[in-house]
C-alpha cells in the first residue's frame, strides 16, 4: 500500500513538471517555427494610431477615473471567475511601464502573451486576439504607443484564486489558444 502511495505521489510530481516544461515559453520557442520579424525602416505611426483604436488598448490599459484613453497608467479592475485581475501600466514610462522594452520584447508579449521577462502572461489580456498581426503592424503600435504620454506608477499585482494565481495555469491558456504559429496562419493575405 505504501509504495502504490509513493508511486501515485511520484507520478504526480513527474505530471506537474512535465506540464510545466510543456507551457514553459522555451518550449514553445523550440516547437515552433519563428515568426517574421520587423523591418528596421521607420514606423508608420498613422498606422500605429489605427492599430491603437483598433484593439481598443486604453479600453483596458487607461487610468480609470479619467477620460483620456491615451493616458495608459492601468489600474482598472477587470472582475472575472478566475480573482480579479489589474490591468498593467503600458505607458512608454521607463521604470513602470513599457517604455523600457525593445520592440521584440513587445511583439512576442502580443503575440505569444510572454512577458518582458519571459514568464506567461494571463489571457485575461487577449494576446489570443493579437497572435496574428504582422512584426511590422505591432512595430507601428509600439511607436504610436510611445508617442503617448508616460505615466508613472506600477499597477497592482492581480488577485487570483488559487490554482488560476500559479504560473503555470496561464500558460494553459496559451497551449490552448495559440495557433498563430501554423504557417498558414502567418501571412497577412494582401
Ligand atoms: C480586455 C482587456 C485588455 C485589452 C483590450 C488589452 N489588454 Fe493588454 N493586458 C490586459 C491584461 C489583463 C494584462 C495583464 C496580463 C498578465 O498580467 O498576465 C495585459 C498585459 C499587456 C501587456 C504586458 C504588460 C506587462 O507589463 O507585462 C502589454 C504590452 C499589453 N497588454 C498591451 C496591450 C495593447 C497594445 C493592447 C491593444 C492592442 C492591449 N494590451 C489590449 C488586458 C487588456
């Protein structure tokens, strides 16, 4: 009886790391292809602006309490099953918001929802949405987006119930949503 035990245990453990190594971000790296890349030219920011409105970004990212969807500080409260969720500062602010990123850093955060660190993001943030967009597309948002004024201020940590609060869970969401990477998928049809 004691070793069934120790096998069940045992075998729990190897499934719990085995599911982390499959949703680890370096994973997914090595089973897919790579996307294409932006091209150094200089960013089209009338496109950036569209793109902007288009994904409805300060609908989510903007300061609450004030009207300006531009002003990108985060904070809202999105309520959801899952705990509550708040939403980032995605202002170009160096040190609380994005302004610190390089452009790949962003495109893979909108693409591949992974985080300037490497870490999944939720997709309480439709990164899902995004997975198609050209590196160039989100290269012009990236520039529009640091046209906007910085806001200083980290927004606070989310609050999740357990088990949706570890890590792992999210990547979940990206193991089931993302398809962007079939070759199919990629192009933008002209
Ligand atoms: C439905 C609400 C919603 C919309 C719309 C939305 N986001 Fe987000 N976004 C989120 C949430 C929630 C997170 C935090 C996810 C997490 O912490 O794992 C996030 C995270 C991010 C991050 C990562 C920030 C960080 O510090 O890691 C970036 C970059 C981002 N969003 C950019 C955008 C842009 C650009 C748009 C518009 C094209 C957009 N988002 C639209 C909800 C939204």
């Amino acid at each position: 009886m004691r070793r069934l035990l120790a096998l069940a245990g045992l075998l729990c453990v190897l499934g719990f790391a085995g599911y982390l190594v499959l949703t680890a971000p370096f994973t997914w790296d090595e089973l897919h292809p790579s996307r294409d890349v932006a091209d150094a030219g200089p960013p089209d920011l009338a496109n950036g602006h569209s793109l902007f409105y288009a994904g409805s970004c300060g609908t989510c990212h903007a300061s609450p309490a004030q009207k300006d969807e531009t002003h990108l500080g985060g904070g809202l409260a999105l309520t959801s099953g899952f705990g509550t969720f708040y939403m980032p500062n995605i202002s170009p602010d160096q040190a609380d918001g994005i302004g610190g990123w390089t452009t790949a850093q962003f495109i893979r955060a909108m693409r591949e929802g992974v985080s300037e660190h490497g870490d999944n993001e939720y997709p309480a943030f439709p990164y899902t949405s995004m997975q198609r967009m050209t590196a160039n597309d989100l290269r012009d948002l990236f520039a529009f987006i640091k046209t906007l004024p910085a806001v200083a201020g980290k927004a606070r940590g989310h609050d999740l119930k357990f088990p949706s609060r570890c890590g792992g869970a999210s990547a979940s969401g990206s193991s089931s949503f993302s398809t962007a990477n079939r070759s199919s998928l990629i192009h933008r049809k002209a």
